[in-house]
C-alpha cells in the first residue's frame, strides 16, 4: 500500500507524519485522535494526497488555510492534478522538502449557505465547484440567480453549477460548459439540462458574487467538491465567491495542461 509504505519511510528519516483517523485506519495504523480540520494546525511543511483528483479536492479542503503545498500521487486513471506516480513518491517528497519544487497556485470558490435552517457546519471552499440540484428522486428546481445583488432569471433545471477554472474540466465539463485555463481568475455558472430557451454557461468575474436561491416547493441538494452537504428549502440560498486563499499544487516543472486535456480525450496530433 503506498500510503503505508511512504509513512513508514518518513517515520524512518525522523519526519513527522500526521493522518486523519479515518486514512490511519485504512492503512491499518495507529489512530493519532486527529481530526480532518486539525491536519493543517500547528505548521505543516507538505500534504500528499495519494490517489486521484478527488483524494487531492479532500485534502485541499482540508489544509488550503494553512498554506501548505499539496503533492498528489497518482493511484488510478491519469487525473488533471496528480503530479508523481508511486515509485516516485518518497522521492518526490524529499525533494519537496530540499526545496527542489515549484507550486502552482489554483483559485479556489467560498461557499456560504444562507438557510433558515441551520446545515451546521459545511466546508466554505471548493477547489472544483459548487453544486446546488434536484435531490435524487426529485423533479426540476427553480433557482432564481442574482449576480452582485441584482437578480439574473430563474433556472428551471435539474441543477446550477459553480465553477473555478479547475472544476471547468469536472461536472461543469460534462453539463457542457466550457474548459478554462487553471491559470485564469474566473466563476462558471452552468445550468445541468435546463428546461428553458437559454441554456448556455456563464462565465463571471471572481470579484462578483453569485447567489442561488431556491424557488418554490421543490427542495434541492447541495454538494460541494462532491461531498454533499445537505437539503435546502425555498428561500435557502448558497452564495459564491471567490476565495482570497488559494490551492497550492507541487509541480516538477511546468504543468502541461494542454498535453494531459488530449491525452485525457485522445486527441491526435494531425
């Protein structure tokens, strides 16, 4: 397991290694009492992620505040963000630690929900996006959008997407809105098959604010970087903006975003 086997040969090299319980439990290690929200507490020097693209939208959630770069480890399928395969993971990581690295900065999206009944406590950014949708058995939604306080229309719709330029290649990609460089500074608004004439995304500022409110009898689901949240009633809102922090990625060189969208979709050179 390439979890366990990198711990262990930190533990080795006289690092600290700190894990959830929940991954602790998984590798089949001792639990450490550390919850998810404490990882990014007290200095953190680097957070790997070994999986896909989802295992680095979890632990950027989870250490972005701390300001800690995220190294992702490949496990699985080529993904958008990971950087190393496993072979290369310890020394990866030593080199991230020698200093030997560069960082790619992602703009992450602040989510808030403004509910008259509380959905505690629920993450506040999104690395890819925010999605607010009919629950799983429900008919359409209407959520009347505002733009910087003034009200845009209603979407009759399965659902309303709110992405950042990296979530633009994730659910926002296959409601059909358009790919975004990581590079840009951007919110895309995608409706998920709307029943009305306009149809098309909207790509917005990241000083403006996007508010969805639920309109209607029809309750809607919201998940954040695919972690559900919970179920909002009308006049329950969940309001975008962009983040003043941002994701740190771990690159060895420049990220050739262009090469991985044709090797993701076979592209050939012509």
């Amino acid at each position: 397991m390439v979890a366990r086997t990198l711990r262990d040969a930190l533990l080795e090299q006289g690092h600290r290694v700190r894990l959830p319980d929940e991954d602790a439990a998984v590798i089949g290690v001792p639990p450490s009492t550390l919850a998810e929200g404490a990882i990014g507490e007290g200095g953190l020097d680097l957070a790997v992620a070994v999986g896909g693209d989802g295992t680095i939208l979890r632990t950027v959630a989870m250490v972005a505040a701390s300001g800690a770069p995220v190294l992702g480890v490949n496990v699985g399928q080529l993904g958008y963000l990971t950087e190393v395969e496993p072979a290369d993971a310890l020394a990866a990581v030593q080199k991230v630690l020698a200093g030997d690295h560069g960082t790619e900065d992602r703009m992450l999206v602040s989510v808030r929900v403004d509910a008259h009944s509380s959905l505690g406590a629920i993450p506040d950014i999104a690395l890819n996006e925010a999605v607010l949708e009919k629950t799983p058995m429900g008919h359409t939604v209407r959520i009347g959008v505002y733009i910087d306080g003034d009200f845009f229309t209603t979407y009759a719709a399965d659902g309303l997407i709110v992405a950042s330029p990296t979530g633009s290649t994730a659910y926002s990609f296959s409601a059909r809105g358009p790919i975004l460089d990581p590079d840009l500074r951007a919110m895309v608004l995608t409706p998920v098959s709307p029943h009305m004439l306009f149809d098309r995304s909207l790509v917005l500022a990241p000083d403006l604010e996007i508010r969805l409110e639920v309109l209607g009898h029809r309750p809607a689901t919201l998940s954040i970087d695919g972690r559900n949240i919970g179920v909002l009633h009308e006049g329950d809102a969940v309001i975008c903006t962009a983040s003043p922090t941002t994701a740190r990625l771990v690159t060895f060189g420049p990220r050739d975003f262009h090469r991985i969208l044709k090797t993701k979709f076979g592209l050939s050179d012509r």
